[in-house]
C-alpha cells in the first residue's frame, strides 16, 4: 500500500535512508555514495528548513520525496525551490505524480507563485514528469556539474502557478 505523507522529524532516520540509496543507485542526485554521512542532529535541521516535504510511503518504507524551500527574501517569497527523488524500483509507478500533485495544493496554499528546479539534461525520465505537470525549460545552466569526471549541463525548469 503506497501513501504520500509529511515527513517531520520522526522520520530523520526514513528520510536520510531514502536519500543515501538514491545517491548510491543514480547518478542524478547531488551527492555521491561517500559523501552523505548520518548526523541526526543535521538531518533534523535539514527537515525543519524545508517549507513542504513529503514521502512516499510503501508498507512502511520511504520510496520517494519531494521538498520545497521558499525563497527567504520578501520578494522571492512566492518563489519554491524543489527537488524531488524516487528509489529506481519504485519509478514509472505514479508516485512521481502523486508527489507533485501534493506539491502543488501546498504552493496554491500557501500563494506560491513559481515552482522552480534544476536537472541535469540526460535525466530523460525526469524531464518527463516535470513536463507532464507543466514546468518548462527556462535555460541552461553550462557545465553546472561533474560527474564520473565529465561535465553535465543542467536544464532551469520552471511552473508558474494560476491563482485559481
């Protein structure tokens, strides 16, 4: 049974789990394997700075999330950065979707205004499900990462909001 729920900080332990096997299974994650390290005192002020994060949930086990971090300054308030993950077993299934679906009754909530995001171009799958739900590649941000020492280029993606 899979659900999508708020991680709070119950779920330090769930949320750094699903992020290290997703920087030791992909190579579209920020991290690398080696260099997230457990610190619950960090991963609990990690969780608390998001402004929305939830988890897909399958019989218990974290399989997914997506976060959002509102710009801090009054004019880029209206403004979420997001970055979302899903462990490679649990892709193609919805969940991606769902996800996003929960992103956004919280943007319109809360008067987001533009969801914004980073992907690297070769992240096929990715660009899919962002396009799906209406984000649009605003520019490319030139070798913007390195990976198993090549340079990767990264697409700016971004959905603006109706107020409907």
């Amino acid at each position: 049974m899979m659900r999508i729920r708020r991680i709070d900080l119950c779920d330090a332990r769930l949320f750094w789990d699903v992020q290290k096997q997703l920087d030791t299974e992909s190579k579209f994650m920020m991290l690398e394997p080696e260099e997230r390290r457990f610190d619950f005192s960090r991963t609990i002020g990690r969780i608390s700075r998001f402004d929305f994060l939830v988890g897909a949930d399958v019989d218990g086990k974290f399989v997914g999330f997506l976060s959002a971090k509102r710009g801090n300054a009054n004019r880029i308030r209206n403004t979420a950065y997001v970055v979302v993950g899903i462990i490679e077993e649990f892709q193609h299934q919805g969940i991606g979707s769902q996800l996003f679906e929960e992103l956004e009754r919280w943007a319109k909530e809360k008067a987001v205004k533009r969801l914004e995001l980073t992907v690297m171009i070769n992240n096929y799958a990715a660009i899919a499900l962002f396009q799906k739900h209406g984000f649009t590649i605003e520019g490319v941000r030139r070798e913007a990462m390195c990976v198993d020492g090549k340079y990767i280029d990264e697409f700016y993606m971004s959905k603006i909001l109706d107020k409907k």
